[in-house]
C-alpha cells in the first residue's frame, strides 16, 4: 500500500545518490583510480549507448540481433520444454530488442508462458510494461525493477514454474572473470534443476575488430566515458574539466580483457562537492570498464565451474559473438 509506506520516491533517490557519492568517492581515492561502469547508464548514458550500438564498429549487437532474428525458432525450443509453460526471466532487459523476437515467436506458438523483464531502471521497466503489450497484445508481462538478485527472489517467490533466464549482450562480459563465476554461482542458487540460462557472449576474434568497437572513429565510446564525469559534475557537483581528460582502450589477446581508461591530460585538481578534492598527475588513469571477451572452452568451463550444464551454442555467420544456453 504505497499511501501508507514511508519510503517515498524521494527517498530512493537520495538513497542512490548516497551510494554514487560514495562509490565515486572510494573509487577516486583509491590508487589507481577506477569508476565504476555500472554508472554509465543515466539518461545521456543511455542514450549514447543507443548511438553506440548503432555504430559501425561496434559488431556486438548487430551479432546477437542476427540471432535473434535468424535462429527464432531453434532458440524458442531451446529455452522451452515439452511441458510448455514457463517463466521467461530477462536481466537488465534494456528495450527487449532481441528478446522480442523470442516473444512473438512463443506468442506465436501459443506456448504458456510469462515474461518478467528485470531492470534497475524504473524508466526502462515502466516503457516496457506500457510499450510491449501494444505490440504484443497477449504478452503476459510483469516488470521487476531492481537489483537483479532481489527481483530474482521476487519472481521466483511469486511462481513455481520452470525458470528461463536471459543475460543477453556481452553484459555479463563487463565483469571480471572473478565476479562472473561469483554471478553464476550466484544465478545457479536462484534457480531449480532443470531451468535454463540463456547467456550472450563476446567470443574473443581479430583484436583489431575487438579493439575498434571500443575505440570508434567518430569518438562515441570517447563521449560515452566521459559522460560518468560530467554526470559526477552534475549530481554529486564536482568541477571536472572534461577536456582535460583522453580515452584509452586497450586489449590484451593473451587474457581476452578489453579495458578503458580515462587519461589526465595534465595535473589537475578536481573538487566533489566542494568537501573532497582528488588530485590527478599528468598522464595518470582512470580505470573505467572491462568488456571482456571469451573462448568457447573457457565458457564451458565457467558453465561446469557454476553448477550448470551447457548445452547448446548459437552463433552469427562470422561467428563472433555467441548466445549460449545452459541447464541448471
Ligand atoms: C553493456 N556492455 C556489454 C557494453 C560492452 O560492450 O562492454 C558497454 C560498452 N562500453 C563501451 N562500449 C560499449
């Protein structure tokens, strides 16, 4: 009953405001510096991630897109089992581009199913709860705004039915290997024997290919770094002088790690709220992103490593990216 809860919207806000001033903070102050990726995506994050997923360098999506809508039909049998009714669970759904293949395709099959996107923005669940059922008039939906494993206990306490995850994009790829096995096993103990996880991966290829996605011409993954420090500007009233900061990505073949920084042009002093200042020397970084990438083998091994059997690979016709699906 939200007329008598005492968390107000206000208060959630504030709460988030909290944790980035404090991330921002221990992240700055540490040496070397990082930021933490997962705050990229305000609303000009958002949308220069749009741009970037548009633009010619960056394959990733173009990939699982032609999966998505060329492999339809294999990756709805896959997900689905003869008793033909399911919860299809999507984490960090985004604008459900891919998965709305898979929907209309299991609409179209009329298999009995619920769809349950997963979202920490409240702006992409509530478009998706009031956009998706216009083109999909009998898509059962219920949206779940939040941390993934919170909702995750949520969607599982509110149905016994069997379990389809989705984890598409190469999201779980901008994790270190540590923290992907700790997601998995963590993925693992949400779910029941017999439920799926159906995973999008970046498969590790030419690293000229891989270091150009993250590194495009017309400079959009450069705005899209520096967008975290002006969203620091803006919300947690820091003075950062963007054009005194470059971007530097790298990747390294021998480990499959795609890194960015974020490099300090010149010595500099950059104020947090006018009660903390963090000092940046010339030419020192900022750590900003892993994107990484993988082998087919490795991800087997990180499958059988986290409880889950895999049990089917589907790529694109270059063959560099890949949505595989295991069992739990
Ligand atoms: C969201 N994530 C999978 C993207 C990636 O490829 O790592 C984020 C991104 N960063 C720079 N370009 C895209």
């Amino acid at each position: 009953n939200s007329s008598s809860s005492k968390t107000t919207l206000t208060d959630i806000s504030r709460h988030q405001t909290g944790a980035f001033h404090k991330d921002v903070l221990t992240g700055l102050q540490s040496n070397p510096k990082y930021l933490e990726s997962k705050y990229f995506y305000d609303t000009t994050g958002d949308q220069l991630f749009k741009e970037l997923m548009n633009c010619t360098e960056y394959y990733l999506t173009d990939c699982e897109l032609e999966i998505f809508s060329k492999k339809t039909a294999e990756l709805s049998a896959a997900v689905t089992d003869d008793d033909n009714s399911f919860d299809l669970i999507e984490l960090g759904a985004g604008d459900a581009l891919k998965s709305t293949y898979l929907l209309n395709y299991l609409l179209e099959q009329k298999v009995d199913f619920n769809y349950l996107p997963i979202d920490i923005s409240s702006n992409v669940i509530s478009n998706l709860t009031s956009n998706l059922p216009e083109t999909l008039p009998n898509l059962q939906i219920m949206g779940l705004n939040g941390e993934y494993f919170e909702m995750l206990n949520k969607a599982t306490a509110s149905s016994s039915r069997r379990k389809a995850v989705l984890f598409l994009g190469s999201n779980i790829g901008n994790m270190p290997i540590s923290a992907v096995l700790e997601f998995c096993k963590e993925l693992r103990k949400h779910l029941s024997a017999g439920d799926k996880v159906l995973m999008g991966m970046d498969l590790k290829k030419n690293p000229k290919t891989i270091l150009a996605a993250y590194n495009d011409k017309g400079g959009i993954t450069k705005k899209f770094n520096l967008n975290l420090l002006e969203r620091i500007n803006r919300e947690l009233h820091a003075d950062f002088d963007i054009n005194q900061f470059d971007h530097y990505a790298m990747y390294d073949p021998e480990t499959g790690s795609c890194k960015s920084y974020l490099i300090s042009l010149v010595d500099q002093v950059v104020h947090i709220n006018e009660r903390a200042y963090i000092n940046f020397l010339k030419d020192e970084h900022i750590y900003m992103e892993i994107s990484q990438k993988f082998t087919l083998s490795q991800i087997e091994q990180i499958a059988r490593d986290t409880g889950f059997k895999p049990l089917r690979h589907f790529f694109d016709s270059k063959e560099w990216f890949v949505d595989t699906i295991w069992q739990a």
